[in-house]
C-alpha cells in the first residue's frame, strides 16, 4: 500500500490551514460555540466554493470533486487543529458518502449537488441511545400508505441534527430514508453537551414523510461503509487536534520560566512533551493509514478503522488533558483555549462509538 503524500495533498492541506487562518480563529470558534445553530453558512458556503473541501466526497457528476477518504482526512485533520465549528463529519462526509454508497441516481441528483455546493447539509439519524452506532439494531420503523412511505421512532445523539436540511434516516432493516427536518411528524431537540464546538440534537419522528433511497440497493452495506468513513475522518480530525494540544504545551514549556529557567527544562515535563509526540505520531499514522486502506478497499480497511478510531480518540484525550496539566493553573480557566481542545477530545471520544467499542470491534475483525 503506498503510502505517501503528493504534490495535491500538500497543496490541499496548505490551502485549508490558510483559511481555518482567516475564519476559525480562537475569537471565532468561541463565538459559534455560544450560537445554537454552531456554524457560519457564509464561512461553510466559501468553503465549499473557494476550496471544493465540501464536495471531496461527491462525483464530479453530482456537482463535487470526486475525491476520496485520503483527501478528505487532509481536511479533517486540518479542521480538527482549528476546532472548526460546521457540519462537516455530519453533511460534507457522513451524509455525502451514505448518498454515494446507496448510488441513488435520482435521490443524488436532488441531493448532492446542494450539499457539494454548502447551500444545503444534510446528517444521518442512527444512533437509538445504545452507542454502538450499529445499523443493524434500529428499531425505528418505516411504514407504505397510500399517501407513500412514513418513518417513526427515536433516534438520539444526531450529529448537527437540530439545523441540517435533510434527515437519511436508518430504519429497521438497516433500510435509509431521506427525510425533511421541517416536515410534519419531525421533531428535533438541542442536547447541551461538554462540546460546545460540535451540535448534537435528539430526533423524534411520528409518521414523518420519507422517501425511499435506492429500494433495490444494499443498505446495511452502505450505511456500515460511510460509517467507517466518518469515523476514520473523526479520528484524522482528533489527530490534527492532538497535534495543536502538543505544539501548545510545548510552546508554553518553552516561555514559562520557573527557578530561573523554562520549565520545559525540567525533566518530568521534557518526558511528557516526549510521550505525547509519540501519541501524536502514531495517531497521524493510525489515522491516515486507515485513510488509505478505505481508499484502496483493502481486505483489512475495516480492522484499521477500529485500530484509528480507538488510538486517536485515546491519544487526543490524552494529549489535551496534558497540556492543561503542563500549563498548570492558566489551563484551567475559562479564558485559555486549552479547555477547549479538552472539551472536543471528551465529546468526540464517546461520539460513533467508544474507544472501547472499537478495540471490541478489532478484536472480532483480526480473530475472525
């Protein structure tokens, strides 16, 4: 598997950290976290129209760039350093390449352009309260009338859920329907979390309007493959994220100065910075390596995105936690942004499952 970075990645990766530069600095990311809806649409509509990082995942048919899981890890990893607050996992990965798999012509071309083009997102409704993030335990249930199809039931922990456009609701029988936020029988409700960077909503629907997407397609599959896909983008982003808590604390161990000398000196704090390197490394690695093996539909892909998801979530917490700590008394208050990578790591180790249901589900992969 090859494994290195072209020319385009690195053009990619130095383009987005440009503007994550103009538009998601520390005033900003604070200021939407304080917002209900979490995000700018200007800022979300440039950067699907100045970059194209909005439609990485969509077919150039469909109106994106028809890009693949390396390239969007590139951004993810960048956004994940800025904290960006905006429905990418949601709408640009998990709900783009759900579309994708399912291969709906019709339901696509109604679709995805919108959301290549930052005018619409979309999220998908999975999770029921269990956090296994499994498809196949859904209990909500979709019913034919004469007036067509209707979906009911509960779906808990929606990313983005309270503002995207368009619900792909899972049903039982790992089935998918699109839904309207705004139609009759919907009703969303903001969950106040840890994370005020990253909106999550409970979903109710009682007899909701649904259409079908591809009757005839393989859902489980389809649902299950951009599953992993967002999850390995989760934890590309928590890398990025770790590696800003790491370049932070060592900043910091290099400026603050303690019985006439940088405390950086000290040896205690040179072996955390040393430890958290390590993590921050291997996390980069788990994290793009599963990258790679999505996008090259490699017989142990989904063995690497347990191995990723449950590393890089370990390894972000870990890294921000210490960074506090190396900080000392500063990194505790509400005015350093060192809560707030702590406050991201913490959501998002519990969010598509934990760390531990990873390592379960690569234990199941590897002795299969």
């Amino acid at each position: 598997m090859a494994f290195t970075f072209s020319e385009e990645h690195a053009a990619l990766r130095a383009a987005v950290a440009e503007f994550l530069a103009d538009h998601s600095d520390e005033a900003a990311v604070r200021a939407l976290a304080e917002t209900g809806r979490g995000m700018d649409p200007k800022v979300w509509r440039a950067l699907a129209e100045q970059l194209g990082a909005v439609g990485l995942a969509v077919p150039e048919q469909y109106g994106g760039s028809g890009a693949g899981p390396v390239e969007l890890a590139v951004v993810a990893e960048q956004l994940g350093r800025a904290l960006f607050c905006g429905p990418y996992l949601s709408s640009a990965v998990f709900a783009s390449t759900l579309l994708v798999e399912l291969a709906d012509d019709s339901a696509n071309r109604d679709l995805l352009p919108a959301l290549a083009g930052g005018e619409r997102t979309a999220t998908v409704a999975l999770d029921e309260g269990t956090g296994d993030w499994d498809p196949a335990s859904s209990s909500t249930a979709a019913e034919r009338g004469a007036d067509g199809w209707t979906v009911s039931g509960e779906k808990r922990y929606v990313l983005d859920g309270a503002h995207a456009d368009t619900l792909l609701v899972v049903t039982q029988g790992a089935r998918v329907f699109a839904v309207d936020r705004t139609a009759p029988g919907v009703t969303t409700t903001p969950l106040a979390t840890l994370d005020g960077t990253r909106k999550l909503a409970d979903v109710s629907l009682r007899n909701a309007p649904a259409r079908p997407l591809a009757p005839d397609g393989d859902h489980g599959r389809a649902v299950r493959r951009a599953l992993d896909t967002t999850a390995v983008m989760l934890a590309a982003e928590q890398a990025g994220g770790a590696r800003a808590a790491l370049d932070m604390a060592v900043e910091y161990a290099k400026q603050r100065y303690q019985f006439g000398r940088p405390i950086g000196s000290f040896q205690a704090v040179k072996h955390m910075c040393a430890e958290l390197l390590v993590d921050v490394e291997s996390a980069y690695s788990a994290a793009y390596y599963a990258a790679w093996a999505l996008a090259d539909s490699a017989d142990n892909a989904e063995e690497a995105t347990s191995l990723a998801a449950a590393f890089c979530s370990d390894a972000f917490v870990r890294a921000a936690s210490d960074n506090i700590q190396i900080h000392g008394g500063i990194g505790f208050t509400w005015e350093h942004p060192a809560h707030l990578y702590l406050r991201r790591a913490r959501g998002g180790a519990r969010l598509l499952g934990s760390a531990n249901t990873h390592r379960e589900r690569y234990l199941r992969e590897v002795t299969a």
